[in-house]
C-alpha cells in the first residue's frame, strides 16, 4: 500500500502485528452511505437530512436499559477499511501533511472513530437504535455506545477553542 | 466472577471469546493514580489538580505533527482491569441498576474508556505529552489520540442536554 501514498505522508515502517485484546464488535451501523457517496463529516451527514440506525446483536438489548429518546450518545465504530500504518497524512481538505494524531482521518494506529449523536428513536427489546445522522458506510461494525456527559465530554475549562 | 454481582446486576451468558480486530496499544498514560486513589471521573480527577502525562511508543511521534499546547484532545484508553460480560450494572452512585451502554462505567463488551483533556506541554520527538488530569491508573494502556472539534464533538441541535 505504500504506493498510494500522497506526498509528504509516511508510514510505521515495520510496524509489528497489533498484539493488544480483540475487540468485540456489539453490532454494527446501518446507514444511507457507501464508498461513493459518504459525507466527508458528520456537520455534511447532518446536512443531508437522513437518518441511520444502530442494529445491536440482540445479545446485548438489556444493555440499553436507561437510555432515552432525545439523549446524545457517543458512538465508537471500527473503520473497516482504513489504513493502520500512517503517521502523517495529507487529507485533501488540509493545507499540509499533519500527524494521524492531530487529525479525525478514519487511518490511524486502531480505525476507530467517533462521532456523537442524538438518539431519535429506541427499541430495546430488538436492539435498535434510530439516530439523527452518521458519517459511515452502512455496515460498519460497531464498538461501543457511551451517554454524552458535559461534564466528561467538554473541554476543562473552556468550550471556545 | 458471577459470584461477584451485584443485586440486579445482569452478565452477558454464553459470551463468545472476542474475535473482532487486536488493538495496537500506541503507548501509555501516567497518571499519579493506583486502584486506591483513582478518582471515580474526570471532574474528580481536575478537582485533585494533579497533572498526567502520555508516553507514546516513540515510533508513534511523528503522528503528533500538528497538535499545540492548550489544545483540547480525547484520549481513548484500555481499561485492562475491568469486565466485559456485565450488560447491566449497580454502580454505587446510581439508584437502580442500569444498562451498559447508559453508564461510562469501564466494564463494557470493549473496555475502551475515554477523556477529552487539555495538552499542557507537548514534547513531539520523545513523544511526550502533558495533560491536564486523567481518571485512570497509571500504565493504562493507551488506544488512540484524536482531536476535540466541536463540529463533531458537540451534540447535533442543542448542548443542553
């Protein structure tokens, strides 16, 4: 994959084979989108107007108890098909190659991504999550639901950065 | 670890042993936190105002191009410690038992928890990187640097939730 790099970025050369805990996908992510036509952001997916949904593995339904119609969630999905082994990018939306770490880039050391959304519809008894918006293919597998908490999820000490 | 539930607490029966992608731990945080002191949040941990750093694997520096001092990061991190088969859970501040994915609890199916902190002090050729405070014991394994954008961050419509 090295020859479809852009110029300036580069890779972990000999980078060993992740060794850490196997994650446990709890279900995966249906949306409008796929390789042709995925928003660049959640603000873009927003912007389109359709919603998506959250399937769960109906194993993990009882997990849901608790959550409401109207609450934001954070939502950690694993980018299928991202690249592992880039340490600096050069998106085209960006002036310059920057670091993955200092970029949202789906390429990173672990694809996960994240976005925060707001839950619109709820069943859960089937597992099924109706949210507002998701900037992802349909299909992609699905990590982690998290409640949104201003008082975990916002900047200390201020918001207007 | 059955034995060890609590009253109306709810294990997941039958887990399958996680086959999804490994992590590649990309480095670790020190905090000034053991299993006795750790604050229960992250408003605890700022309250405490005692710093915390990141040590990335040094290979991984080079990602860091392009973050400043004084910017806002999430950091998402491996709870090793804490269980994976719990969906439903009595933590000790809440009043009824609740779903997993309603709680930040670390136990979850993919123990991955996270902060959005500050950078203090930024040292990108040894891979270092102060932050403000952290909730987690020192050594935690860390998953992923991104950074905070409120475009994405921010829950869609309304903060006041």
């Amino acid at each position: 994959m090295v020859g479809e790099l852009r110029p300036g970025e580069m890779v972990l050369a000999g980078i060993a084979e992740p060794d850490g805990p196997r994650l446990h996908f709890i279900g995966s992510i249906r949306s409008p989108w796929g390789p042709e036509d995925c928003p660049k952001n959640i603000g873009r997916a927003r912007e389109a107007g359709m919603g998506a949904r959250v399937e769960l593995d109906p194993a993990f339904a009882p997990a849901l108890a608790g959550l409401t119609v109207g609450q934001p969630v954070i939502l950690l999905y694993w980018m299928d098909r991202a690249r592992r082994d880039l340490l600096v990018q050069a998106p085209r939306h960006v002036e310059a190659p920057r670091g993955t770490f200092a970029l949202r880039s789906p390429n990173r050391p672990n694809t996960i991504s994240q976005a925060t959304v707001r839950i619109t519809t709820l069943d859960p008894v089937q597992g099924v999550i109706g949210i507002d918006a998701i900037d992802c293919f349909d299909g992609t597998p699905l990590v982690d639901i998290k409640p949104w908490l201003e008082t975990v999820d916002m900047p200390p000490d201020s918001a207007a950065d």
